[in-house]
C-alpha cells in the first residue's frame, strides 16, 4: 500500500510472510509502481544455512519500461514537491517502522547463512543509516529543495554581478544494482541519500539473498510513508532496463570487479554518459606495525581484527582484510596466534549457542571461494584449514554452503603474481611478511587500489608515514591502537558519515560520506545574476540583495511570521578607551595592540586597536533585543571574519539580515517547536566600511510554542 507524498499514517498490520519452517516457499514479486506484480513461479532459490528452499524468484523479468516510467512520472513528481526537511521526516519515520518490526528481516536473514550478529550488522546497520540521513537533513540541509554552495563570489567591482553554484536533483532514475552480502543494508545505504537528494530510485537485489530484500520492501510497503514510485524493486535479470536509461540517470553497482567493468561499458550508459558509481570487491590489507611486539596491545587487536574479518557474514564483506602483512620476524608467531583463534571457530546452524559462523550466500558461492583458493595456492601455502576437517553444528543443514576458515601464507609476496589478483569472496586470508614499512606499504599498493587499509601502531610518526602513502591507493584508512580500541568501530565497518568506495580496483566510485552522497544524486551549476535574482534562486539572503526592513524587531518574530530578507540597521556606537580598558579587564587579554601605544604606533596598524572580540560583543549590544521573545539561544557563529581594525573614536553600526531558514521538527512528545535561523551581520564604520562579517545562528520558537509561554533567553545566553 503506498499513499501520496503528503500523507503520513500509522503503519498497518505485517501482511503474512511465510517462513520456510511453515513448508511454503516465499514466491518473489516485483513492486512497480506502488504494485505487487503476481508473477509465476521462477527458479528456487535454497537456504544458505538448511537444506531447504525458502523462495523462488519471478518466472518473469520485471516490466523495465513500467517501472523507469513509474519512476520519472510519480516518484521524480512527488519527491519534488517535499523539501529537504520532509525528505528527512520520512526517512526517520521509516526507520522507526522498521525497528519496530526487525524481527521479521532477523528470521529470513538467517537463511542467508548469518549469524545473529552478522544480522545486526546488515539489518541495524542499514536502518541506523536511515536514522544517519534523517538527522542529516535536520542538521545540515535548508529548508528547500535547492542545496546552495555558497557562499556568493562577486564578479564586478559594484557588487551587481555575483557567481554562486547550486545543487538540484538529476532528472532521472537511480538503478541500485546490489551484492548478495548485506541485502538491507546494501539496500538501505543507496537509497537514504537518494531519496533525501530527491531522486527516485530502483533496486535490484543479487538472487541469491533476494528474498530478505524483497521482505524488507514489503515492510516497507506497509509502512504507507515513502511516495509511491519513489523506491521500486525489481528481481532476477534486469533485461533492457540499462538500455533504458538516458543522461540524467544514475547506475550505482556493489559486487565484483568484473561485472562492474560489463556493466560500466554497456554501450548506451556509455552514449549517454550515464553516471555510474561501482563499489568493487578489493584486496584489502591489514599491516602489523614494525614496533609492534608480540603481547602488546596492538599484536591483540590485530590478532582479533584479523579472525574478525574472516568470520564476520563468513568472510563474504567487501571490506574484509584479504591480505595481512607482518614483520618478517614475526611471521611464525603471527601464524600460530592467528591458527589458535581460528580453530575456535565454530560454524554451523547460526541458531546453537556454541556456532560462531555461519554459512556462505550459497552452494555455488563456496565452490567459487574455493576455486579461488585453489588459485592462491600457487603462490601460498595452507597455514590453518578449517574447512577440511570442520564439521558443522546442526541438523538439516546446507553442507554444500558451510565452509570453515582458510589462513593462507606466502613467504615471498614480491615473486607472488596472483596473491595481489585474486580474492577468494570467504573466511580466507593470506599472512605474509614483509622488511620494512615502505616494503609493507609497497605490497599494500600491489592490490591495485582498495576499499580499506588497517594499520595497528602505536607509533605517530609510522601511522603519518604509512597514511600519507595509502591514502592514494585506499578508500578508507584506519589507525588502531590502544587509545582507539575502546570505541573503535574496526577495520571494516563503513559509516554513514564516512566516504565508503576506493580508487582503482575498487571500483573508483564514493557512496556513503554524509553530504557527499547526497550531492552524488544531485546536479550541480554554476549561476551568475545580481544580488536580488540571486537571493530568489537559492532562498538564501545575499548582500546586495533588497532587504526587508519593519518597525518590528526580527527578534520579535516567530519562526513562521520571519522571512528571509528581514532586516535590522542599528544605532550607531562609539568606540572609546574607556570599552578597551574594560573589556581588557573583563577578558583578561592585554595584547600589546590595544594596550601599548608606542609598539600599536609601530605595527603596520600605526595606533592601538579595539579587540575583535570586543566589536563582536559590541555589535551584539547594538542588535540583541532584551524582552523575552521568540529567540531561544544563540548557539554559534559562523564565517566569522575581522576585515578591518576598529580605533578609538570610531564609530561602528550593525546591520542584521534574516539570511536562512532550517526548520526543526520535533521528535518527541512536548518537544519545544522551533526552527534554525541563520543571520547575516555586517558591521560597518563611520565611513561605510565593513570591519566586521559573520553568521550568528540561532533556535526560534514556532508561532504555537511562543503563544503557550515558552520561557525565552535574549541572544548570546547559554542554552
């Protein structure tokens, strides 16, 4: 059930979703357009973790032209109309919605081979970036539809003609083509930015996991938030979709190299230089510090990183080290703490207490690790092998996916040819040694470009050393040590605020990163007009631009009755010896320049000056209103600059602009209703020269919460 943009109800009862204890097989469905399509019955597809089918994918390819219409016509239509703050409402009441029914993802996520806590990461994971998103556009995003990087340049020596860039979203459709690894997640992760950029997306899932993503769809579905064609999903082939797709579209692709490089080349997202962004699978290294010692805190954190990496969703992570390099000296001690933890392992039926593995996505996927396998070992020799003597936990199990941890080991990684070309996607890594730092740091570029480098040492001029070369070959770079590990989120764990993708091998492409995601789904230009055109395009006050000026203070406005424009020209003050004498004393800052005549008469200056901090404060006294009133706090200042000094006897005034508008939605019960404003403040000397510039922002009350009494605080308070 979808509903149109403007609605927002309470979510319905969970249609029923069979499991596959029940004997029913889940039959798959497209959703486009808002719609289920009732499809026959297409391939099977097995439980990773038990010996039976859970679904079948559609007999049918999705209707590719539908839904690319669906998507252009209702979703780019209805995305349009909301702002970047209501974008971000419904993705907060959507990870509500889904928290509210995880169970659900938990059950059918198990059959995908995880555990409960590989689980947690793909499920919590994904609905914690929605939550990452949503609070993205409450903090950081206007009250628009149109993102500007300002601020303004002036291109005419009058100020008439001015230069700015803005963001809008791409008139298209994002295809979303997903890995089997983290099929909510993977989802999830893709689609908070878009969505919040404005652009309709559709999802296809990898088969193999298909079914959790559909699930997870069909919650979201009944959640009855998202406008409909604003998120479709598509299953099995994409058919003609890529042949569909023209300039304004967007490709993003999470899997293996070589698909990434089929799909970039496809001759009409060639054509049409359709943007495509791959996140590919890369041979991420861990490196051992040379000043690390075993029994010292680092060798642990590695030790346990390491065995981490293998095991958590059984190895099949795109940022799971694959190649880990120690001093040759401790290549034997390495070895044996690695082999140690990794024979405790326990795979199996995710479900036993004692199992700490689960399964691989599938049959077919344990026969491609362990050809890959097979491959490493021409240049590398078994050092631990679980697989051939583990016998998982459980019964009715899919044999044919478990498969125990693999620890390689090379002796001499410089003559290796395939140790820094193949990745076998499992519980598989290879140890090998290396000479010295710019020896590791040399083998770590070998990988051609990676998602993700760790590093584990204490020492600050080796972590800068070895930062300064991988930060060209890595996406990412982690520096573990003992004053991290505490809250350490590890060497694999992409965050939302965080750039996830790699150059190279790697795919070239960037996901995630906070705003940055968002603006990979928005189109950016350059615009040049004058100062009040300007201010009309991007809903922000521009100097020069006209202002509103009233009798009634801006102060004095509610959130609501406040526009931008809305204008304060103070009374004139001026400045004596007196002010600098007192604000030395109430301060404490006795710097030569406003103290010593003699040495003030010698700066390039040529007399004493006020202190900066002191025009600040004075300015602040020329435009606070001191009632109580709509204004709650101020709460910081930006963009702050000193452009000229300001001497005794000058005369200074301030001029006050309602610049900007955030408005702030409440997010619990009787929370205090009120907006972010940002005001533009200039101030000038008695001949018309600006000594002065910054933005003060500050919290306002909403019209209902000011007339129930809100108790206030006069700007420059603490909140």
């Amino acid at each position: 059930m979808t509903t149109n943009a403007s609605q927002h109800t309470s979510s319905p009862s969970i249609p029923f979703l069979p499991l596959p204890e029940t004997g029913v097989r889940h039959r798959m469905q497209h959703w486009i357009g808002g719609h289920w399509l009732d499809c026959d019955e297409g391939a099977p597809i097995a439980s990773a973790m038990l010996d039976v089918e859970v679904a079948s994918l559609p007999a049918s390819i999705a209707p590719m032209e539908e839904a690319v219409h669906a998507a252009r016509l209702h979703g780019r239509s209805a995305l349009g109309q909301l702002d970047f703050a209501r974008r971000g409402q419904m993705l907060r009441a959507l990870a509500k919605h889904l928290l509210e029914h995880k169970e659900i993802l938990y059950a059918w996520s198990f059959h995908t081979g995880a555990t409960r806590k590989d689980s947690w990461i793909d499920i919590e994971g994904g609905i914690a970036t929605l939550s990452a998103y949503a609070a993205l556009a409450a903090s950081e995003l206007p009250s628009g539809r149109i993102l500007h990087e300002g601020p303004p340049i002036a291109l005419g020596k009058q100020g008439h003609w001015m230069g700015t860039h803005i963001l809008v979203p791409r008139e298209g459709v994002a295809v979303h083509i997903n890995a089997f690894n983290f099929p909510v997640w993977g989802l999830l992760e893709k689609f908070a930015p878009c969505f919040l950029a404005g652009m309709p997306c559709v999802a296809k899932p990898a088969s193999a996991t298909a079914y959790l993503s559909e699930v997870l769809v069909r919650l979201i579905d009944a959640s009855q938030i998202l406008p409909r064609g604003s998120l479709q999903l598509i299953l099995g082939p994409t058919g003609d979709l890529l042949d569909r797709l023209c300039e304004g579209d967007v490709v993003t692709f999470t899997g293996s190299a070589d698909t990434a490089l089929r799909l970039r080349s496809h001759p009409n997202i060639l054509r049409r230089s359709v943007v495509f962004n791959a996140e590919a699978d890369s041979l991420n290294s861990a490196i051992l510090g040379p000043d690390v010692e075993p029994g010292t805190a680092e060798w642990d954190l590695m030790v346990r990183e390491v065995v981490r990496e293998m095991t958590v969703k059984a190895g099949q992570k795109c940022t799971a080290i694959r190649r880990v390099m120690v001093p040759r000296k401790h290549l034997d001690a390495m070895t044996q703490a690695l082999s140690a933890r990794l024979a405790a392992v326990r795979i199996g039926d995710s479900r036993l207490a004692e199992v700490t593995m689960g399964a691989l996505a599938s049959a077919a996927q344990r026969e491609d690790v362990a050809s890959q396998i097979a491959r490493l070992r021409d240049d590398c020799e078994l050092a631990f092998d679980a697989g051939a003597g583990a016998s998982p936990l459980g019964e009715g199990l899919n044999l044919g996916a478990m498969m125990g941890p693999v620890l390689l080991r090379c002796a001499q990684p410089d003559a290796a040819s395939t140790l820094h070309a193949v990745e076998a996607f499992g519980p598989v890594s290879t140890l090998m040694p290396y000479e010295d730092l710019d020896h590791a740091l040399a083998l770590a570029a070998r990988g051609c470009g990676s998602l993700v480098a760790s590093l584990y040492s204490h020492n600050t001029r080796d972590a800068a050393r070895a930062v300064e070369a991988m930060a060209a070959w890595h996406g990412r770079l982690a520096v573990i040590d003992r004053d991290a590990a505490s809250e350490s989120t590890g060497h694999g764990s992409p965050l939302p605020m965080l750039k996830h993708g790699g150059p190279g091998r790697a795919g070239g492409g960037e996901e995630l990163g906070g705003l940055r995601a968002v603006k990979s789904y928005m189109q950016r230009a350059a615009v040049q007009a004058s100062p009040r055109i300007m201010a009309a395009i991007t809903g922000e006050y521009v100097r020069g631009a006209p202002v509103i000026d009233s009798e009634l203070h801006p102060f004095r406005r509610t959130f609501e009755d406040l526009h931008v424009g809305h204008s304060l020209l103070t009374h004139r003050r001026t400045v004596t010896e007196a002010d600098i004498v007192a604000f030395g004393g109430i301060s404490g800052d006795y710097f030569y320049m406003h103290f010593d005549e003699e040495a003030a008469r010698a700066s390039p200056f040529g007399k004493r000056i006020a202190h900066g901090y002191f025009v600040l404060s004075a300015a602040a006294g020329l435009f606070v209103h001191p009632s109580p009133g709509p204004v709650l706090a101020n709460y910081g200042v930006d963009t702050l600059r000193f452009v000229k000094p300001v001497a005794i006897g000058d005369t200074i005034q301030a001029r006050l602009t309602c610049k900007r508008k955030i408005d702030k939605t409440s997010r619990k019960p009787g929370e205090a209703a009120q907006g972010v404003v940002a005001w533009d403040v200039q101030v000038s000397n008695q001949h018309g020269e600006l000594v002065a510039s910054y933005d003060i922002l500050t919290l306002v009350s909403k019209r209902e919460q000011a007339s129930a009494g809100q108790t206030t605080h006069p700007v420059g308070s603490t909140s």
